[in-house]
C-alpha cells in the first residue's frame, strides 16, 4: 500500500481506488478517451468533510490534485498522472425551492440532473448544451448556454457555494460571506477550492421553442452572414447556435434556435426569419422543454471517442470568420468532426465586466474547433493538424483570450488574457486564496 492509501483508505475504504482496486480502470475515465491519466488514487468522497480530509492528506504527501465533477473538460483536467482525484461523483442530489426560484446543488450534480429536478415546477436553470457536464466546472468557468440571453451565463447564476480551500477549511463564498471569493469563483473556474455545494436561480421556463435547420453547404455564405444580423438585432429571449456537421457526404450548415420567452407566435416570427436564410433540408424546430433543446446535441458528443479542441473568440461570423468555419468544414479531418457556434448577448452582455471574474461581456461569438476520432484511428496527428489549421485561420480574426473553460492546458498567456482588465484582481484571490497554487485548472494563473 502506498503512503497515501496508508492515509486514506481508514477512511475512504472500497471508494479509495487505487491502481490495484478492480474499478480503476473505469474510475480514471473522463469523458474524452483520448485522455489517459494514471492517478495515484481516486478518493470518491460523500461529503464536505471527507473532501477537507482529502485535499489535506494530498498536500501533505506533496501530490498534484485534481477535482473531478462532471468529467468533461476536453482536457481532462479532472485526473492528473499520480495525483489524488477528489472525485465528486458521488456527490449528487438537487433541492428546489421553487417559491424561491433556486436549487441547491451538490458539487457532482450534472446539467440533467438539475434541469430534470427544476422541471416539475416550471423552472429551469442556465445551463449548457450537453446533459453530461458538471454544473461546478460549467458554471465557475463562465457557462454559455441556449437560456444565456435572457438569464445570463450560468456564473451570473451563482448565488453563494460551499468551498473546501487548500488548507482544508471550508467557507461559504457569496454576497453575505466570502464575497472576494464569490467573485473569483463568478468565471475564475477550479483555480480556489473544491466547491462541494453551490446555489443557483433558477427561471420559469416551462418550455422553449427549438431544434435543429439544417442547410446544404452551398448556402454557408448567405446563412452565416443572415445569421450574423439576426442575432446582431435578436431579443434576449432568442438564443441561436451555429455551425458546420461533416456528415459522410459533405458538410452542412446548422442553425439552431432556442426561443425561451413566453410568447411562443413571436418566437416563431424570428425562427421564420432563420428558416428563410437558405433552403433548409432538415427542420426539427418545435416546443419541447430545455432539457430537451439541451439534449440536441448529443449525438455529436458521445463518450469514448476521442477529442481535441481549438476554441477562439470572434466578433461576428460574417466575412473572414464566416469563410474561415466554411474552409474548416470543407476540409474537416473526420465525418464526426464539428465546428460549433455559441453566442454571448443579453442579460449576459449588460453584467458589467469587473462586476465578476468573467471579463468578457461584449456581445459575441464563441467558436469550437472539434476534432472528433475514433480509438484506435491509425493517424490521430491529422486531426490535430487539422483543428490547429482551422484554428490559425480564425486567430487572424480573433479577440484576444478564449473561453476560459476551453483553453488549453499549456496556454497561459491566453488563458490570462480572457481576464482582461479583471486579471490583477484574480491573482489577488488567488494568492489569498490558493497561493501554492493546489487547484490549477484554468492554467497560468500563477
Ligand atoms: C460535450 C460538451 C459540451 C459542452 N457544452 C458546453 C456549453 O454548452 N457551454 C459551456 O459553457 N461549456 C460547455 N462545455 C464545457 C464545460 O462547461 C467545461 O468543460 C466544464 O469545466 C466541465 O465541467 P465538468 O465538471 O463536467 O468537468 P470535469 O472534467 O469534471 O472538471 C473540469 C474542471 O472543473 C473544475 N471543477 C469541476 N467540478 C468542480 C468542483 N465541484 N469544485 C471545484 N472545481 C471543480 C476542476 O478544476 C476540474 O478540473 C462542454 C463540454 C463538453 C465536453
């Protein structure tokens, strides 16, 4: 047994998973395949006061630490090689104050699982588009979603969270408590604390109007640029993802809308106007609840495939950026591979932005660069090629930084940039925080 199962197991027991324990080799997953960590040990913890035990025996031992929630950051920056994984899954559960219109939320708990329990009571919460992700991860490193126009990113939804600090403690970040902390933790990610628990509004939305037009790719010009006024001049209650699926015969142009207001006719005004930006070949817009406009794109992001991501930050898409997706897809390295299109506007645009760490507020387009193959494949480098070639195309057109969440392990000096003017307050929380820099997930912050 090593040292740190020696300190942990007493504990822990079966949920301390070490190499040797028959469930390793599944607790080590995350969802992208293509990362393959070998922590030390994986510390499935139950509560708050187990998280503090772990996080203290880690430090002692002098091993890097992880935090798993959800377990989707591309990255994998839940499980590190030989460190102890402090992994949330576990910790689950939802309580809704519906009167209120907020839920609690424990630090493991999943998009579904929170848009399911809010459901029954008409609300719904900000969240992302895949059921999978944590809501920790998603929501402190920002959290665009398809509601993120009438109910802001998901950080603007964070009211207080229960936080496990490097030392052991625990404190409750929020605007009657640790506000500095709060504030970091509205867009700075994992970089303070494990977050064993969190707060958050939730919004009467009962359902929204929704799905999926696809157009043939000859179209791309006229619909990236429509879409590019549509949503220049769109209310906050319409939402509109875009962007490129390779498909085995070609690529095609998706245009996703989500109308969350409570006037489904006008919704359907503005989905016309979408509608009629090309010859759609596929047309799925229909109500239905989030939950299932969250679900949409599912089938693009399955687990046990490989993954690797560019992400970058563009005005609009019209001109070079819009020619430049076009170019991506036309030459994407796989029929799995998909450039994604998300939008920040809105509620989300009028937060100011010292208002919390979460710096970018300027209305804009958020591009993912996805290179999606199968395990196994014979010549992976060409679909690294191909995602950075896309991705040095889009950067002559780029504002500087990305979304935090979707930097890469080994860019700093972007990952500061994202800050902005808000990256000297960051590193203040941080060295107060954090100083021995235990919790690295968004890099370069020390
Ligand atoms: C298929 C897919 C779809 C996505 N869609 C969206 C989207 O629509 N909008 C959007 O904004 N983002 C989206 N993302 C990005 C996602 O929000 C981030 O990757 C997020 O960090 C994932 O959180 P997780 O808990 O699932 O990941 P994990 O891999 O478990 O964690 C990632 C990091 O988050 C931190 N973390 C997680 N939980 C905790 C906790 N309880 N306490 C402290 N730190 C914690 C840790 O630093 C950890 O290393 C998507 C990602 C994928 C793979």
């Amino acid at each position: 047994m090593t040292p740190i199962e020696k300190v942990l197991r007493p504990r822990l027991g079966e949920r301390l998973v070490a190499p040797v324990d028959a469930g390793y080799a599944t607790a080590r997953l995350v969802w992208n395949a293509a990362v393959d960590a070998r922590p030390a040990v994986i510390a499935r913890c139950r509560d708050a006061a187990e998280v503090a035990v772990v996080v203290r025996a880690a430090r002692a031992a002098g091993l890097p630490l992880s935090v798993r929630g959800g377990g989707h950051d591309w990255a994998g920056r839940a499980v590190r090689d030989g460190g102890v994984v402090v992994d949330l899954s576990d910790m689950r559960g939802v309580t809704v104050d519906a009167a209120a219109g907020e839920a609690v939320v424990r630090g493991g708990v999943t998009t579904g699982e929170l848009l399911a329990a809010a459901r029954p009571f008409g609300l719904a919460a900000a969240t992302g588009v895949e059921q999978g992700v944590g809501m920790v991860g998603f929501t402190t490193g920002g959290g665009y979603g398809p509601l993120i126009g009438r109910c802001g990113l998901g950080a603007d939804n964070l009211l207080s969270a229960e936080v496990v600090l490097a030392d052991g403690s625990t404190v409750v970040a929020g605007p009657e408590g640790d506000d500095e902390l709060w504030w970091a933790l509205r867009g700075g990610g994992g970089n303070f604390g494990v977050v064993t628990s969190m707060r958050l509004k939730l919004h009467p939305v009962p359902i929204v109007l929704a799905g999926m037009l696809l157009f043939p790719f000859a179209e791309a010009a006229t619909v990236l640029s429509g879409y590019s006024d549509i949503v220049a001049e769109a209310p906050d209650a319409l939402t509109v993802m875009t962007g490129f699926f390779p498909g085995p015969h070609g690529p095609s142009v998706f245009v996703c809308p989500v109308w969350c207001g409570p006037d489904m006719a006008a919704g359907e005004r503005h989905i016309a106007r979408l509608r009629a930006l090309g010859h759609p070949f596929v047309d799925q817009v229909g109500p239905m609840p989030v939950a299932a406009a969250v679900g949409m794109f599912a089938g693009n992001a399955v687990p046990g495939n490989h993954y690797l991501l560019r992400s970058a930050w563009v005005p609009d898409l019209r001109g070079a950026a819009g020619e430049a997706l076009a170019s991506g897809a036309a030459t994407a390295s796989s029929v799995s591979s998909v450039l994604f299109v998300s939008r920040l506007h809105g509620a989300a645009s009028r937060v100011e932005p010292a208002a919390t760490a979460f710096a970018h507020r300027r209305p804009h387009q958020v591009i993912e660069v996805i290179a999606v193959w199968a395990p196994g494949d014979p010549a992976p480098g060409r679909h690294r090629d191909w995602a950075d070639a896309t991705a040095a195309t889009l950067a002559e057109v780029a504002l500087p930084g990305a979304y935090p969440n979707q930097v890469g392990p080994h860019e700093d000096a972007r990952a500061r940039e994202s800050f902005a003017g808000n990256l000297g307050r960051l590193l203040e929380a941080k060295r107060k925080y954090d100083p021995g820099d235990v919790f690295s997930a968004i890099p370069g912050l020390l």
